[in-house]
C-alpha cells in the first residue's frame, strides 16, 4: 500500500476537517447544559453469583421500610427497590397511600406553592398536577409479583430473577417526570428533532407570544430580583393540558405583584397557537418553564 | 455508586455490559489492523461528527426567557355599573381608572353581559372576548343620610374574585367612597399605593395677567370639591401640605418682607412662623411633622434653617454666601435635597437633615430647582431650564437615572403623589393665559390635565386622606 498521500486523500481531509470544526463550533454553541446527574447511571459489574447472593440477603436484617423511589430515574431503571428484600414486602399499603409523585414530577422541593392566603385570596396556585403518568405503583406490583411469585408469602427467596420479565417491563416504562427528556441512549428516543435554528425560531416565538399577554406591575420592588418562573405543560393543540405551576413562589411579599402579574400573562396566553411547523416536534416543546424578569422600567 | 441497590447495578451490567466499553477500542485495533493510519482518522472523525450532530437536538427543551421591556399596557378594568348606584360612584371609579395610567377602564358599550347579580362569578368566557382582564361589581344602598357600597373584583383569567370590600359614609361622601374603592382596586392589581383618596393645595389665579389674584385653594386630586382657603386680598404662593394635611405652609406678601406663615385647615387660623428679620420662604414640613425646612435671606445669600414647630428653636443648617432654597426632606427624615447656586448655575445638593457637608447631585446641563422627594425615596423630582426649555424629571437620590418627563414652554413645581407613581406640576404657555395643573406618571407614559375653575400653579400633593 502506498505511502504517499494523494490529492483525493487532502480533499477527503479537509472536508472531513472542515467539517469537524464545524460540528463543534455550532454544536458547542448551543450545547445544553448538563442535565441532572440522575441522567447517567455509574457502572458497577458484578457477575450473576455476587448478584444472587446480594439478593438472597441475610437472616437477620430489619424489616425494609417502604419509601417512595427518591428520583423518577431510578424508577425507570429498576422498580421500587424497597420492595425485593426478602421479608414480606408490606407492599398493599402503597396503594392505598396517595403517590407523592407530584411533588417529584414538577421539579421543585418544596409543597405545592400557594401565594398568600389571607383575604382577599390572590391568584391560588392549584396542587400541581402534570399529565398524568402511569405511577410506578403497578409496575412495583408487577415486578415484586414477578419477583415473589413462587413464594407469597414464605421469609425465604430462594427463586432466581427472571432478566427477560424485567427487560420487558423497562422498555414498556415510561419517563415518569415529563419535564425530563428522554436521553440519549434510552429506548422511547425515537422523535425527529430539530435543528438548532428551528429551536431558537420557537423559543423566540414563545417569548414574544408571553410578552406580548404579560402586564408587569409599575414598579420593581427594592432588593434582589425575583424572576417569577412559571411551568406550563402543553396539549398539542398549544393549548394549557394541566394547571400552570408557579415554581418559585416569592418569599418576599412585595413581590407577590408580579408573582401574579405572571401566571396572569400564562393564562391570558391559553391556548397559544404554536405554528404549524413545529408540531412534528411536539415532544420537545411539551412542557417549558417560563421566566418573567421584572426589569425595572426606572432604568 | 454505592448509593444504588443491588438490583441496578445487576441491571446495569446487563444494560451496558462490560464488552461496550472495548467497542472503540477493538474498532480502531481493526481499523489499524485492516491498514494505514488513514483509516482510523478517517473513522475518529466520522465518529466525532455523528457525536456533535447527536448531542445537538436537546435546545428546544431549554426554558424561555421573558424580559419586562418597553411595552406597557394598562390592565382593562371593567366597572360594571353598580346594583343600586344613582350617586354615581361607578362613574367616579371609572373616571379615576381613565386617568390611573396603569388601569384603563373598558367602554361600557362593550359589554358583553349585564350584571344581574353582583355576587355572582360574572361570565368570564363572555368578558374574554373583549380583551377584559378585570371585572368590578358590587351595589350600593341609600339608608337617610348615608350610604353603603361594596365591590368585588373579579380576576377574568383566574376566574377568581381577588378583592371585595364593603363602606359605609355620609351621602355627601359619596366621592371619597368611590376613590377608596378606586385605590382598593388599583392596590390589589399593581400592587402598589393608592392615591385616589387625597387632596391638593394649589394656588387658584383669577383675574387679568397684569393684576392677577393669587390665593389659597384646596381640591380632591381629580379637581372636585374645590375650596378656598385665603382671601386673596394679597398673594399667597407656594402651599405645602403637612405630613397629617390638617396645616398648610406657605409663603405670604403681606406688608413688609414675605414671610412664610402655617394655616390651619379645621381652624381657618394663620399664624406666622417665627419672627425672623428679612424674608423667610420655601417652607416645607419634615415627615413627622414636628419641624419646617425653610430658607431665610440674610443680605444677598439665603440660607436653609430648621424651625421646630413645637419649641419655636431655629437651627441653621447651611451657611455660604450662595442662594439656598428649596429644601425637601426624605421620607425617613434623615436626608434634605435643595438648591443651590453655590456652584454658579442653580444645582441640586443632597446633605444630613442636622446640616453637614453636602453633596451635588445634578451634573448635566441645565439649570436645577425645585426639588421634591418621592414619598418611596426612590427618586427625586425636580425642574431643569436648559435652553430656555422648563423640563420636569426625575433622577435617583445618588443623581443617576436621571430623565425627563415633559419639557417646553413653562413646566414648574413638580409634587409627589402619596403612592410616589405620579406627579402634578404646573405649566404656564406664557402669553395672556395663564397656568394649568398637570398630573403624569413618573415613567411618562401619560399626562391628564387637572380641572380646575381657573387658572392654577404652584400644587402640592397631600397624603392619602386619614
């Protein structure tokens, strides 16, 4: 083979190159900030013996406590892992239990935001509620009677795991945290996306639809600024599917203004005629968070 | 890692298995193996591409950023005519929404329902589509001497009732209702002050340009229930309210020096302040109302003092051989804003309420006076003549940020609304008229006129009426 570089082979190059470059100047541009770290899961190999002898677990541990599963992403790797130990999983009693899904689907820590509620009620924040998803609850059933099917209700698993029941069951999960996008890599990751163009055409398009519906009160209180944030989840149509959420309820009461002067503005923007072109990418523009930042008129 | 069960890292292994990590590996060790170094640049790259192109889609999934701006609209208010309502009281509403600025009030041939009940949620599907974010209803009854009004607002997006009060007055007080629910209404959109439910102190100015008769007089800030307050057999300029709006300081031409004298609104008595030689004027009361900023001429200088109202003791708070005037306090008190032409053309200086060093604060070109401070401290309000031009603006207490609001032949004497949102000040076009009150909103988005019987200068805003 010859050594020598041909001219088909600089063309080649450079394009490839050029191309490179390109790649990264745009991509980098508008790369995304890093997603939670729920999104990548460390990898730890075992082999199947070490796996069973974790399972079996040993005589004298404490009866499990049933928690909630701690972020949606482990749900969707694995069912409530509370369930499988050994001891009789108290299991019913989940059901029963309203899921505390809602607090973990709208990303924020603290109980439902409700402004103020002495008289004269302002605008009430209704409890959140995203479309709904299907709960794990079933699927912990599912999987823990998977799981404890030759035994109901005997201390001891001695049964092995069934791979192909649980592979089954994570491609039929579904995200259960709507404002997180399916990542890169998992298998509902099928819709086309859109250029980085089209991206930023919609976002401005957003921001001058809720400009245009938000009155901010006259003046900007004193202080560190408070940008209202308001979740809203989207039908196809671009219409409101669930109540909007105020995020970030302000703690400071003279900003309870324009706390309300910005879920006014979601709601006078309902239903926003999202325009035609961007319906195939509905997935990626389902639920948004938007940002009302007061900046001050006085200059 | 250790965090995670047993069961993930099992599942994980099964995921992503130990073989995926030597993919790239083994790729490029057959690549080398199949020949030449070309083809493993060849693939690196291709691989490289096919990342970025991967990575690039997530954008739209970014959150939208909306930033106040320079579009301001009114909120719409709709004043539904109130159940029971002959004294008019939706009609004064609406009128103080019309000249609020930040609320405008619908037309109410445009209505698309009639109230039959007005504690019953209104049909906010029907308000919608005439662009109504709000919605007043409410009723009012007559009982002898007086009456009863009660409102509710309605929020039409929420479909909520946001605020609903009930009052009760004298019949003749029928107005001073209307402004509360005005204020009630326009504190619980904006969040701000309400500043319906006050009174103005001007100057009424009556008679030929060259003998005009200049008194005392006193209005609701929409210019009803005007009254004097002076004979006017001799001239009487520059009223100021009191913090409580029971006194008025102001400056008199009687014989002798001008002097400033105090007039008691329930009293109708004048007395003099202090007993000063040459002329004392610019008076103006400090927020607790125990002492009068004023100036004091003494030879060709005039110096600011301080006289407490109480004792009677005059402390000097400037001395120079300069033109002091027009002192204004802060609202905390601690601060007062004047005038100086120590620096040559008249300029704003800021200094301690005890006296002290002062600081300028005016630097652009232009002659500065007038100053006023806003009753939320934020801003100072002043006059500025600069080519022959008589600006009214607004600047911060530092100087910064400083704008104009209206500018032209002859604008004078701004006064702070008790929300600090709005301003009056007087504009005379010069020639055989003479001058009007005008009232604006300190962002200067709009300007109303104040009806008054004649011609008007010198206003000054009072609190919000106790």
């Amino acid at each position: 083979m010859s050594e020598e570089p041909t001219k088909t082979g600089y063309v080649v190059s450079g394009v490839l190159h050029a191309g490179l470059l390109a790649a990264v100047i745009f991509g980098f541009a508008s790369a995304p900030k890093f997603e939670d770290a729920s999104e990548s899961i460390p990898v730890d190999t075992i082999t199947q013996s070490e796996f069973n002898e974790i399972m079996k677990g040993e005589r004298d541990a404490p009866p499990a406590k049933v928690q909630p599963p701690a972020t949606p992403q482990e749900t969707l790797a694995y069912a409530a892992p509370e369930a499988l130990p050994p001891s009789p999983p108290p299991r019913p009693s989940d059901e029963p239990k309203p899921p505390p899904k809602p607090a973990q689907e709208t990303p924020q820590p603290s109980p439902p935001p409700r402004p103020a509620q002495d008289t004269p009620s302002p605008i009430p924040s209704p409890k959140p509620k995203p479309t709904p998803s299907p709960s794990p609850t079933p699927k912990t059933d599912a999987l823990a009677k998977l799981i404890d099917e030759p035994k109901s209700d005997t201390p001891k698993p001695t049964r092995a795991m069934d791979p192909n029941a649980i592979r089954k069951l994570l491609a039929d999960a579904k995200p259960t945290d709507p404002a997180q996008p399916a990542a890169q890599g998992l298998p509902n990751h099928s819709a086309p996306r859109m250029s980085p163009s089209l991206a930023a055409a919609l976002d401005a398009w957003f921001t001058e639809a809720y400009l245009n519906c938000w009155n901010p009160p006259p003046t900007v209180p004193a202080g560190e600024k408070y940008v209202a944030q308001i979740k809203v989840v989207f039908a196809p149509d671009g219409s409101l599917s669930a109540q909007p959420v105020l995020i970030n309820p302000p703690s400071d009461p003279a900003w309870q203004a324009h706390a309300e002067s910005a879920m006014r503005a979601v709601l006078k923007c309902n239903p926003l005629h999202v325009p035609p072109q961007y319906a195939p990418y509905f997935e990626q523009w389902r639920t948004k968070t938007v940002h009302f930042d007061p900046e001050s008129a006085l200059g | 890692m250790t965090r995670l069960g047993p069961t993930t890292m099992w599942l994980a292994a099964m995921t992503w298995g130990p073989s995926r990590v030597n993919a790239a590996t083994t790729g490029e060790r057959a690549a080398l193996r199949g020949g030449g170094r070309r083809k493993l640049g060849l693939l690196s790259a291709l691989a490289a591409l096919g990342f970025m192109a991967a990575s690039n889609g997530a954008l739209a999934v970014g959150d939208i950023y909306v930033k106040a701006g320079a579009n301001f609209t009114p909120a719409l208010v709709a004043v539904t005519p109130l159940q029971g309502d002959d004294a008019k009281v939706g009609a004064v509403v609406a009128a103080d929404f019309a000249r609020s600025v930040f609320l405008q009030p619908v037309d109410p041939s445009s209505f698309p329902e009639a109230i039959g009940e007005p504690d019953k949620r209104p049909n906010f599907d029907a308000w919608k589509t005439i662009n109504a974010q709000f919605v007043v209803t409410g009723r009012v009854s007559h009982q002898g001497g007086s009456i009863v009004a009660q409102f509710r607002l309605w929020d039409v997006e929420t479909g909520e009732q946001i605020a609903g009060q009930q009052y009760s007055g004298e019949a003749q007080n029928a107005r001073r209702i209307s402004h509360l629910i005005a204020d009630a209404v326009f504190t619980r959109i904006t969040g701000e002050g309400g500043f319906f439910d006050s009174r103005v102190v001007f100057v009424d100015e009556t008679g030929p340009k060259e003998k005009r008769r200049k008194r005392l007089a006193l209005m609701d800030m929409d210019g009803a229930n005007m009254r004097s307050l002076t004979a006017g057999d001799n001239l009487a300029v520059t009223p100021r309210f009191s913090p409580n709006a029971e006194q008025v300081a102001y400056m008199h031409f009687g014989d002798g020096d001008p002097k400033v004298e105090i007039l008691d609104l329930e009293t109708g008595r004048r007395e003099s302040v202090g007993e000063f030689t040459g002329m004392s004027f610019s008076p103006r009361f400090s927020p607790d109302g125990r002492y009068l900023a004023l100036s004091l001429s003494e030879g060709a200088a005039s110096n600011l003092f301080l006289y407490d109202l109480q004792s009677g003791q005059t402390t000097r708070l400037t001395d120079d051989a300069a033109i002091d005037t027009s002192p204004s306090f802060s609202p905390d008190g601690k601060q007062i804003v004047f005038e100086s032409d120590r620096g040559g053309a008249q300029q704003l200086y800021v200094m301690s309420a005890s006296g002290g060093m002062p600081q300028r604060i005016s630097f652009g070109e232009g002659r500065y006076s007038t100053p006023v401070w806003s009753p939320r401290g934020d801003l100072i309000a002043f006059t500025r003549v600069k080519d022959g031009q008589f600006g009214i603006g607004v600047m911060k207490p530092d100087g910064a940020g400083e704008r104009i609001l209206t500018e032209g032949f002859h604008n004078e004497g701004p006064t702070f609304a008790p929300n600090g949102l709005f301003l009056m000040f007087f504009r005379d076009p010069g020639g055989e008229s003479g001058a009007k009150i005008y009232m604006t909103d300190i962002f200067g988005h709009a300007e109303f006129q104040v009806p008054t019987p004649s011609y008007a200068s010198d206003p000054s805003w009072g609190p919000e009426t106790k």
